[in-house]
C-alpha cells in the first residue's frame, strides 16, 4: 500500500501540525493517535516515567532490599518478631503505594518493570540476610541458593500483587472522582 504525500507542516516538538489555514494538535489528548501528515496512527509509545517517580521507585527498592538484612543477625524473639512484622507491613504498604503512583503518574505498562525489580530487591536482600547470619557447617550460601529457587515465584507473585493493588486503587480513585465532576 502506497502513503500519499504529507503536505503538513509540523512544529519543532512535533505536538502541532499546520494545515495552511490553522494549528492543530498532532495528538489526541489521551496521547493514543498521533496524525502523522495523512492519517492518524496509534502510537504505541514509551513514555519515560518522571523524575519524581524514579527517585521514588529507587527509595521503594531500596527498602525492599534492606529490611530482610536489617533484621536477620538478631535471633528470633517476640521482640524481633513485632519490628519484623512491622517492617513487612510498612514494606506492603509502600509497595501498594508505589503502585498507586505509577498508574497515576506515568503509563500503567511500567507496573510490569517495577514488579521486575521489586523482585530482585527482595531477593537480594534475602540473599544477603542469609549470609549475614551463620548457619551450621557454614551452608550460608547452599540455603541463600536454595531459597532463591524456592522463593522467586511466591516473592514476584506478592511484589506484583501489591503493585496492582495500588494501580486498581488509582482507578477507583480517577473513576470516582469523574463522577462526582459529571454530577
């Protein structure tokens, strides 16, 4: 199939097309068309997620990996037991926040990369709660090994929930309030 000719002028940025009388915008509002100087096209664009929810995302990450380690050279008491738990929440919370933020600041499609390196947070951070406490006949690193096989699928099951969560909590929240901008 041959394209006709573009007989458009477009801007510098590439937001505006020029139709020898006026300017119009050269994408659809939502950013899912995109007129190309003949015809509309669906984009399919990667947008970068912004600066704000990539700073946030490195501290998400950073607390996924550090509260296994943070708590691991103590030995199990109540008293251990209560930060832990405390520390899981916190970290489940944060995660469905973090969530949140990505569905409503950037392109829901970055859920899928969050829940990636959410996941290998955790797992670095199990590996290294492991070999920081002694295990008998020093099988530090046979247990860590182990507990990556055991746990990856359970551990990327989990971070990916939380982060849906957090996403379908945002949509709750767009879709009821453009009802109550309706009403």
């Amino acid at each position: 199939m041959q394209r006709k000719p573009s007989f458009a002028r477009f801007s510098e940025d590439k937001m505006w097309w020029w139709d020898g009388q006026q300017w119009h915008p050269a994408f659809t509002p939502d950013m899912k068309w995109q007129f190309d100087g003949v015809m509309w096209q669906r984009t399919n664009r990667r947008v970068r997620p912004p600066h704000s929810v990539l700073v946030l995302g490195l501290i998400w990450i950073f607390f996924l990996a550090a509260w296994i380690p943070a708590t691991a050279p103590q030995p199990s008491t109540s008293e251990i037991f209560t930060v832990r738990l405390t520390l899981v929440s916190i970290v489940a919370l944060g995660t469905a926040a973090f969530g949140f933020l990505v569905a409503h600041k950037t392109q829901i499609r970055w859920i899928w990369a969050a829940a990636t390196l959410g996941t290998a947070a955790q797992l670095v951070g199990y590996v290294a709660g492991m070999l920081e406490g002694p295990q008998p006949n020093g099988t530090e690193d046979i247990a860590a090994g182990a507990g990556l096989d055991i746990l990856f699928l359970p551990t990327s099951i989990v971070v990916l929930a939380l982060l849906w969560i957090g996403a379908g909590l945002e949509l709750i929240v767009r879709v009821v309030q453009a009802r109550r901008a309706r009403n």
